[in-house]
C-alpha cells in the first residue's frame, strides 16, 4: 500500500448535508411505509418541533432529532435554490 504525504481537507458540511439528505429519505420512506403523508408529517415536525409528527418506525424519529430544525430547513432551502440555479 502506498502513503501519500499530502494533508487531506475534510469539510464537515458536505459530510453533514450528505447525513442530513439520507435522513430526510428514510424518514420519507418510514413516514410512507406506514401510510402517512410524509411531506405534511415532516413539515409538521419542522414548524413545531414536536417530534410526535414522526414515528419511531425504522428509527425515524430517532434519525430526524439527531439533527437541529433549522439545519434541516438550511439544507433544504439551499437543494431547492441550486436546483433553480440561485446558488453554485
């Protein structure tokens, strides 16, 4: 095995928001499987913080707290942005 020598840059937001997306999809899936309307249950939890709008189905409940509101709606709103071509 060859070492490289060189100093390697993490950067915590893309390892953050690449956590906060997977999350977001297996919430999705969880609040689906169990015949909920996903986007009115996660909007729900975002508005209020009550993490009752969320089940504890496959953990989801436990997956979507590990992670403040407002990061949440942080990532959501800059997906939506660079997908209309707002930011890079």
């Amino acid at each position: 095995m060859e070492f490289i020598d060189e100093t390697m840059l993490f950067n915590k937001d893309d390892f953050s928001n690449h956590n906060i997306h997977n999350m977001l999809l297996e919430v999705f899936d969880a609040l689906s499987e169990k015949g909920y309307h996903p986007i009115n249950q996660i909007v729900g939890y975002l508005m209020s913080g009550d993490p009752a709008y969320i089940p504890r189905h496959n953990e989801a409940r436990n997956r979507i707290r590990q992670f403040d509101r407002d990061e949440i709606l942080e990532e959501l709103l800059i997906t939506y942005l660079k997908k209309y071509g707002r930011m890079n």
